[in-house]
C-alpha cells in the first residue's frame, strides 16, 4: 500500500524531473523500438489482461512492443501510479480508489450503488463532467486517463455456508473480517457494507481465505472465477455493492514523446480493447453463476434495498463527500438509467 510521504514524494518528484524526463522520452519515442510497459495485480487470464494482450498489443504494434507483467510482479498492487509517475512504468489498470489517495475526489467514482451497470461508467468517462478529473490527474501526475474498463458487480463472498452466516442486510456483516483491497476508499466502503474490513493485496487473498486469516472478500463472479475463490468459499450474497470500474492509465511522458498519429492509435487501442474486455466480462458476469454453484457455492439476493440505504447515509456526510466537487454527483445520477 502507499503511503502520504511516498503519495507527496511522487508528485513533487514529478514536478521536478518532469521536463528532464519528457526529453529523455521524446528521444526514445524519436527511435525505435519503443516498449509500454504495463503492470497489474490482475492474472494473465483476467478479461481486461486479456483485452490489452489481444487487441492493445497488436494494434501499437507498429512502434512499440507491450511487455505486460501481471499477479503484482512487476508493481505491488496501489504503487503502479507512483511507479508511472517516477517514469518506471508506462501503463497500468487502475481504479478510482487508486487515485483517490492522491486526489480524494476520485472517491465519487468509488461510492457504492453509484454507478449502474457498464453503458453507465462510459458515459460517465466521456462526459464532460469528467474533464477536470482527467486534467488534475494528467497536470498533477503525470498520468493519462486513456479509457474506462469493466470490472464488474462486486459481491460479498464468504468462507461460511449460509446455514452459518445468511446475509440478508448490512447488519449481517457485522463482526465479519472483510477483505478489502488497502486503501481509504476500499475500506470505506467495507465498513459502509456493516462488515469489518481487513486491507489486504489481491494476489494475498486466496491464501488468506483458504488459512481463515479473512471471512471473505468481495468481487465480481469472474474474478471469483479466475481466481478460483469458490474453491475457499461457501457463498455469494449477491449485493452489486459496487459496478466496478478500472482506467487504463498511460505515462503522459511516454504519450508527450509520441507523434500524433501514434498518439491516435494508442488512444484507439485503448478504446478498442476497453470495449472489448467490456463484452466478455459482462457475458461472464451473466453466465458463470450456475458454474460456482456446482462448486458448492451458494449463491443468493440478499435485500438490496437495505444494503443500498445503508451503503449511502454512511457517504451523506462523510469526508469522502466533503471532496467531492459541487454538482458531480447530480450529474452522474442524470447519465444513469
Ligand atoms: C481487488 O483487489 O479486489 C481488485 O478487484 C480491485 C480492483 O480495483 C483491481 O485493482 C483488481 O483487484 C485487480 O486488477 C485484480 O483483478
């Protein structure tokens, strides 16, 4: 996890090294053989790994070469936007909750039941609305925000069998050790949800669901899928806490270096393989309920309606909310449904 000092270490650090390192980008961009590399705590099986190797890769193909690295292996999960602020990496899957440590506004993005499915977030990401977003991140940081991918619908996943534990509203959760992934936004919404939750990377969580260091973990049912959760896990409360969403954050140093034309086509990989991880994490999302099930995973609704009204009167008020600029919220609820 990042820390404050690392968080103002990278930004001043950017600010100050920025113009040197532009140049030094520009030189390579000039060259040949230009290399993006890529970090995330996502596996190589991952629909939005997938979507970059398949469909990014081959489209900048022409001038540069994706090196992705996944599982964490090349950036612990939380440092890849310092890691591309300091020049070390030129693109990462991140999330609202990521940038929210820098700029705590992005916690909007984060907010449970905000966001309503996936045609939502797009038209969220490519509306105005999210301009200043975009150019806080890029001036500041020195991180592009290309395009918006589909995680999915989060969901509350337990090592308990419902005869144990039945999770029908927020005061269920109650004393259960949730694993949340570490950051302010992430733990915010754990403890939202009426649960206890517990910071911990990703690539920890099988062992630490398997071992009973954590009660449960929410994620979309791929990622439970992928990972193999319902191998540790003995049910889904089906609780759409959170339409999850990652960006494809791109180095703005390696993006200046760029000429026009390859800057177009980055951008149109980007898009395309958005698009593209978008359709087949949704038709996994509609489709692999009934293989959990046969893995011995009870999988339910619990009441929606009782997690969404909890969920929110903890955001009315709270800091997170403080940071958000006036009108945004309004403005995404208009783009909903
Ligand atoms: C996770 O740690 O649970 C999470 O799903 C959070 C997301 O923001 C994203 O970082 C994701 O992990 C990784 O890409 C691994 O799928």
């Amino acid at each position: 996890m990042i820390t404050k000092l690392t968080r103002r270490a990278a930004l001043a650090s950017f600010a100050a090294f920025g113009l040197a390192a532009n140049v030094a980008t520009m030189s390579i961009a000039a060259g040949h053989g230009m290399t993006f590399t890529m970090a995330t705590a996502g596996s190589e099986t991952d629909a939005r790994s997938v979507a970059l190797a398949d469909v990014f890769a081959p489209m900048v193909a022409g001038f540069a070469e994706y090196k992705p690295g996944y599982n964490g292996t090349l950036f612990a999960q939380g440092t890849e936007l310092d890691a591309i602020a300091r020049g070390n990496l030129t693109m990462s899957i991140t999330s609202a909750q990521e940038l929210a440590q820098f700029f705590p506004e992005f916690s909007i993005f984060a907010t449970g039941y905000v966001h309503q499915d996936a045609a939502h977030q797009v038209r969220v990401f490519n509306d105005a609305l999210m301009d200043p977003f975009k150019k806080k991140v890029e001036d500041e940081l020195g991180v592009k925000l290309l395009s918006v991918m589909y995680l999915g619908r989060r969901h509350v996943n337990l090592r308990f069998p419902r005869s144990e534990k039945n999770i029908m509203t927020p005061a269920d959760l109650a004393g259960v050790n949730l694993r949340m992934p570490g950051t302010d936004a992430w733990q915010f919404l754990g403890k939202a949800l009426g649960a206890s939750p517990t910071p911990l990377a990703f690539t920890e969580v099988y062992t630490a669901l398997s071992t009973g260091a954590v009660d449960g973990q929410d994620n979309p049912l791929p990622t439970v899928v992928d990972k193999k959760f319902y191998e540790v896990t003995k049910q889904i409360a089906l609780t759409s806490h959170l339409v999850d969403l990652n960006y494809i954050a791109f180095s703005k140093e390696t993006w200046d270096g760029l000429t026009p034309e390859q800057q177009l086509t980055v951008q149109r990989a980007a898009d395309a393989s958005a698009s593209y991880g978008r359709l087949k994490q949704l038709d996994m999302e509609n489709n692999l309920a009934d293989f959990i099930r046969s893995q011995g995973v009870e999988i339910y609704t619990p009441d929606l309606a009782a997690f969404r009204n909890h969920v929110q009167a903890q955001y009315v008020g709270s800091d997170a909310a403080a940071s958000w600029p006036d009108g945004v919220l309004d403005r995404i609820n208009a783009l909903g449904n």
